[in-house]
C-alpha cells in the first residue's frame, strides 16, 4: 500500500510542477446565477444578503416576498411556511432638522423571502437555468461502492441535492449535489472521496487539529484542502478512477499558490492523506 501512496504523490507533484497553472473545473453543473429576486434577474442581491441567501443552500438561484408568491398564483408548501429567510436593506429619511434638505438618517429594514423551491405553482415563472440541462445518465461505479459500503463512517451523513460539495463538521454532515448533476460518474466519485476526506479530521476519527474552523484562504484550511485532494486522488486511483487526476493536480497547484509554497509540501501533506486513506478503507 504505500508504494501506491508514494507513487501517486510523486505523479501528482510531477504534474502540479508541469500542469499546475491549469484552471481547475468544476466537476458538477451548477446553476451560475447569483442569488436575485426573480422580477431582477440582472440584480444580484449584494453585501450581507447575498450571504444569507447563499448559506440556505437552496436549489434555485431565485427569491420570492410573500406578495410574489400571490402574484404568479403560487403557493408556500406546508413544509415550508416557517422557513422564510430574513433579508434586510437600509432606507433613508430625511433629516427634518437639516435646514438645507440634503442630509439624511439610514434606517435599517428587513422582510422575507422564500427560495422558488419553497414554493408550487410557480414551475412557469421560473426562469431555465443549467441545472435543467440533460442530466447524466449514471452508472455506479463497483469498486467505488464497495468502499463506500465497507468505509467505517455511515453514508447516511452523505445528503445529495445541494448546490455545491461541502463538508460541515458542526454537524457532521457531507452535502452532494445529485449524481446525475455530475459531468461524469468519475467526476462524482472524486468529489465524494474529498469530502469523505475532510470528513476524517473529526476528532472522532483522525482528529487532524486545526483543520476546521479557521477560515477560508488561512493557512491551515489550504493544508487541509490539500491533505483532502490527495487523499481523494489516493482513492480514485484505488477503484481505478485515473481521468480526474489532471483536475486534481490544477486544483493542489491553485492551493500551493495560494500558501505561497512549492510543490514539495505535497509531500507533508501525503502523510496526512494516507492515515485519511487508510481511516476511508478501514485499513
């Protein structure tokens, strides 16, 4: 097992030195619009709403009032009726003390929306968008099941249909968009194996300390994207995945530039994605 390790480290070191300027692709279709109200499609919602709208992890880039929803003759869901998100914009008023007129006070407001997928009845108001383009026809992969069937953490952590592939230690979970999203079915598997990766620094696994927590772009989370990757890499190559090696050396070759280092800390960084290796295939 670890002339396998070694092996692919040094590939992919070999690559992120020749291939590593490359831009990294993301391997999932994925809506491009920003979160905007869906009578201002041309207008992203900007500053802290944008956040908020974004952190909701909802399907559909657009947004509804209360009032919308009557308008286009739709319904909130039952399930949802309680889920509207706050949002907030600032208003100003004149300054009736100012003898000139032109100074003004900025009162802050707020009011709620809900995602389109909150809402039925709407399905002809909504705008088309990338994610309705045809999806892929996917065929699991053996070899990447069993692993998955045989790891030690459960699969039920994995939840399929978000927007984006993101590990949430604060509960433990993974978020997947759906298989057939994916560009392809190697594309799928490889993402999940960087998630799974992530998702062995819990402390109640291989208790990588600092590796959450601290911030994106600081340091430690760059160290651990890359322990991620190559921990991913190690298992693609395990199933027989070898198409998605190209993205992963752009991908590392992104991080290292960022940590302002060189391709050596692929080095470092291996250790520590062997022990999540192992920890994945409970070995």
């Amino acid at each position: 097992m670890a002339n396998v390790y070694e092996i692919i480290t040094e590939r992919i070191c070999k690559m992120v030195e020749e291939k590593g300027h490359l831009p990294w692709q993301r391997p999932w279709k994925q809506n491009e619009a920003f979160p905007c109200n869906i009578d201002r499609p041309e207008t992203p919602y900007k500053g802290i709403n944008f956040w908020i709208l974004i952190s909701q992890d909802r399907s559909s880039p657009y947004w509804l009032t209360s009032n919308q929803v009557k308008k286009f003759g739709g319904k909130v869901k039952s399930a949802e009726y309680k889920k509207a998100t706050m949002i907030v914009f600032w208003k100003f008023l004149n300054d009736k003390s100012d003898e000139s007129g032109k100074k003004t006070i900025p009162f802050l407001r707020y009011y709620y929306v809900y995602n389109a997928d909150q809402i039925e009845g709407i399905e002809h108001k909504i705008p088309k968008t990338e994610t309705e383009n045809r999806p892929l026809d996917f065929n699991p992969l053996d070899a990447a099941e069993m692993v998955l069937d045989e790891m030690p953490m459960p699969r039920s952590m994995i939840e399929h249909g978000k927007n984006a592939a993101y590990y949430r230690p604060f509960n433990d979970k993974i978020g997947m968009p759906d298989k057939t999203d994916f560009v392809g079915v190697e594309e799928y598997y490889s993402t999940l194996f960087h998630e799974l990766s992530h998702a062995t620094g819990h402390e109640s696994r291989c208790n990588r300390r600092d590796a959450f927590g601290v911030g994106f772009g600081r340091e430690n989370y760059s160290k651990e994207e890359l322990v991620a990757e190559i921990s991913a890499s190690f298992l693609c190559h395990m199933v027989g995945i070898e198409k998605t090696i190209d993205n992963s050396a752009a991908y590392l070759g992104t991080w290292l530039k960022r940590l302002k280092s060189d391709p050596k800390l692929l080095v470092t960084a291996a250790s520590a994605a062997q022990k999540a290796t192992d920890y994945i295939l409970d070995a």
